[in-house]
C-alpha cells in the first residue's frame, strides 16, 4: 500500500492541523492539504482505523488555496494553514468545534460563527526563540522547530509578530556573537544563550527582553548586551536574565533578574490597564483577546444586572476585571502566586474596588465557600488546554446560582467538561469560536451555561 500513489479530494481539516480524505473509506490525515484540494498522495504510516499520508503533487487545488506569506511556510511548524484562505479558516475552526462537542458529547449544538482576529499579521506580542550555534563560524540562530523535530529553522523575518521584534533579534544575535556569548546545544547542554524571549504590547511602544540563560547568574558580557539592546532601542523598556541551569523542555525557570531598566510595562486596553512582567501570563494575541472579554461582558451584562461573579483560574485577573463595570463583586480565584500577585497590582492600577484576589487551589477555595454557604449569580471558568478537574466543576456547580461562562482553548476538554456540566443540570445556551491564532488549528471557544430546574 505505501508503495502506491493514490488520488484524494480533502473533505475538511482536523484539529491536529491535517486534512482529511479517504482511501477506500478508511481515513488518511495529510499534512499541508486544504479542503477541496485534488490531490496525489503517498501513504507513508499505516495504522489499524487510518492512515497518514504525504502530497505527492496537487492534480487540482482547492478554491480557498492560496500562496503562503511567509517563504519559510513550508519547514517551520508554526502557522500550518498559511496555505488556507482566511475566510475558509474561520469555518473550518466552527466545523472542528462542532464535531467535536458532537463526538464527546452526542450532542447536535449550534455553533456561532468564528470571531476573525483583528489582525491576521503582525499580532502575536510574546515571541519565544530557541537558540544555537553554528560550530564553524559561530553564528547565534534562532527561531522555530521544524515541524515534528528539534531543528531549528533560523528566522530572520516572522510575518506574524510586529516587525520591530525582527529587527531587534537579528542586532541582538549579532552583538551576541560580538560578545563572545555562546549559544545553546541542546544535546551537549553546553552554551549560555538558551532563549530569547519578547513580549510586546499591542501599540508596539513598550518591549520587554528575556535572555535565557544555561547559568545561574549572568556575567559581564550578558549586562553588556542589554545595555547595548537598550541604547539601540528605546522602545525597550527593559532586558531580564531567566536562569534556566537544567536540561529541561521547560522554557523558563521560576528565577527571573532585571538586568537593564524595568521589570515589566503596561498593557492598555481600551482604557483598561494591566501590568505585563517576564514570568506572567497574558494573551499572545491582545487584540483578540479584547473580543473574548467583550463577548463574555456582553453575555453576562444580557443575563444579570450587578451580579456577584466567581472568576476561576482567573491569572492576571484579565477577564475579573473587564467585568468589573457590570457586577458588583469579583471574586478571583488563582492558584499561581505570581499570577495572583500581579492581578492584585492590576487591581490598583485601574483603581477598582468591587474585585477580591484569592490565591489559592480552586479546590480549597471551592469547599470553604460551600461550607460557608457562598453563592454566586454567575462563575466565569478560563483553565488551561487540560481543562478543568471534575471535583472542581461539581463544586462549582453548587457555588453558582445561574450562569457559567467556560472559555476555552482546546475543544476535546472542553466538550469532557460540558458532559460535567450537562450532568449537574446546566446546559449550553450559546457557544462561540474566537480566533485568537489565525494560520494554525488552535481555537478559543466560550460557551454559556444556563442552569436549568430540575424536574421534580
């Protein structure tokens, strides 16, 4: 079979990133398709319920194929679906999220149309490279894996993120290897500059720099460098160390230094502020984000006036505090100290009252509220791709009186946790997809809750 050269039609794509076609009714994932795509393919694995297989040649490209941007496409595994129309993205995204509700749930919903990401280039504000050296001329590389390895393509110009971070990169590479700072071998674990790190906020005036270091201290050459940055570049409001010592998948360690200027800058978002350091979380995609936070605002300001809201994994408190205008209590709940810390900074910097940080686990929060008898109007849930636990939901659904709000970034463990939720008597009354990374499979998805009587 994997000798033989066979004729496929793409019916759609999955949300690993694949495109689908079928070979005597047996699926076969293929890299790099696009729906309605004729295509000659190759099988190159065969397992027991599908097959993967590789294009041979393109017999007849789809309507909603297109030119990539970006000439590196083709080997950096970032933005696979460069090759789609945008357009056809969006629907495609819908499609993954309604297959898979329907798979795991055996539920039929209706799904929204996906919200489009206001900018398709230049939007992503965290850039993280991992960095090498060249053996012979000892030039700095960085840049992204090729797709399914650990080679690294060296970058020089990412369409996808604001071009003053191209700019800053290849200077700091090249004053890097001026300075004699050596770049990282992942298989020796030898050299110092493990990555670079950007974060950049959304007006692209403010820019934090992140070296990553194999050490557990910087030297004279590593401060030489940020000083060097900071001259350059004015818009670089300040150059970290990250001490990363272990041979580790883990990108950055829990030890971050200030070595030149300011730990952090402030994000501004339609006249809400938030504090942005080295180690917090905040979305990649600013922009995109503000049309979650608006969505979820709009969803809950429909349903309830003033309510007291639950905010659970609630981070740098980014959404407890775009909702602080409609409610009258915020109660956030975040396990991570920094995270918890910096949400609290955030609070006084927009000069709010109404919000309440507790950094705790959720599960401990949860059984103390219960046991004190706490209810909530509505709970807004944002967790990681892993989802959330079922202790914690089947607390929360004690916790809230009328409405949860679950934001999602991975459809499968948000369709698991919907059966949590369904069980315990709150069903889905409105599900919408948000693009917060166009040119790649990933989906963000916000789904409303209702909590329904229970028959007697």
């Amino acid at each position: 079979m994997t000798d033989n050269i066979y004729t496929v039609k793409v019916e759609k794509m999955l949300y690993e990133g694949s495109g689908l076609a079928r070979i005597d009714n047996l699926p076969v994932f293929i890299e790099g398709a696009c729906p309605g795509d004729l295509l000659n393919v190759k099988i190159t694995k065969i397992n027991k319920n599908y097959l993967t297989a590789q294009i041979v040649d393109i017999v007849e490209p789809s309507k909603n194929r297109v030119k990539p941007f970006c000439p590196l496409h083709n080997v950096c595994g970032s933005c696979s679906w460069q090759h789609i129309e945008y357009s056809e993205q969006l629907k495609q995204k819908k499609n993954i999220v309604y297959e898979t509700l329907k798979h795991i749930t055996g539920k039929d919903f209706e799904i929204n149309d996906t919200i489009p990401s206001p900018k398709t280039k230049h939007f992503r504000c965290k850039v993280q490279y991992p960095v090498s050296q060249t053996k012979v001329s000892k030039r700095i590389l960085s840049g992204y894996y090729k797709t399914n390895s650990h080679e690294l393509i060296n970058i020089k110009y990412c369409p996808i993120q604001p071009n003053i971070i191209n700019d800053i990169n290849e200077f700091l590479k090249s004053e890097a290897q001026k300075l004699n700072i050596s770049g990282y071998d992942e298989k020796k674990h030898f050299g110092l500059l493990k990555h670079i790190i950007y974060r950049i906020s959304s007006n692209e005036k403010y820019i934090l720099v992140i070296l990553v270091l194999n050490s557990d201290n910087t030297n004279k050459d590593i401060r030489e460098l940020a000083e060097i940055l900071r001259f350059k570049y004015p818009q670089i409001t300040g150059v970290c160390a990250n001490f990363n010592p272990k041979k580790t998948n883990v990108i950055m360690s829990d030890k971050t230094q200030i070595i030149s200027g300011s730990d952090f800058y402030i994000e501004e978002l339609e006249g809400i502020k938030y504090k942005v350091s080295a180690n917090s979380f905040f979305q990649v995609n600013p922009l995109s984000a503000v049309n979650i936070f608006n969505k979820v605002k709009e969803l809950l300001s429909q349903k309830l006036t003033n309510p007291v809201v639950l905010d659970v994994y609630s981070g740098v408190s980014s959404i407890g505090i775009w909702l602080s205008s409609i409610t009258s209590k915020v109660i956030c709940v975040e396990e991570v100290k920094s995270a918890a810390d910096d949400a609290k900074e955030n609070i006084k910097l927009n000069k709010l009252t109404n919000i309440e940080v507790i950094n705790s686990d959720a599960a401990i929060t949860f059984a103390q509220f219960i046991k004190n008898g706490v209810k909530f109007d509505a709970a807004v849930i944002d967790p990681p791709r892993k989802g959330s636990t079922e202790a914690a939901l089947n607390d929360l659904v004690h916790l809230t009186n009328k409405y949860i709000v679950y934001v999602s970034c991975n459809p499968s463990t948000l369709a698991r946790d919907m059966n949590i939720l369904i069980k315990n008597s709150f069903e889905p009354i409105y599900i919408q997809p948000v693009d917060m990374f166009p040119h790649t499979y990933h989906i963000e998805t916000i789904v409303l809750f209702e909590k329904q009587k229970r028959s007697v």
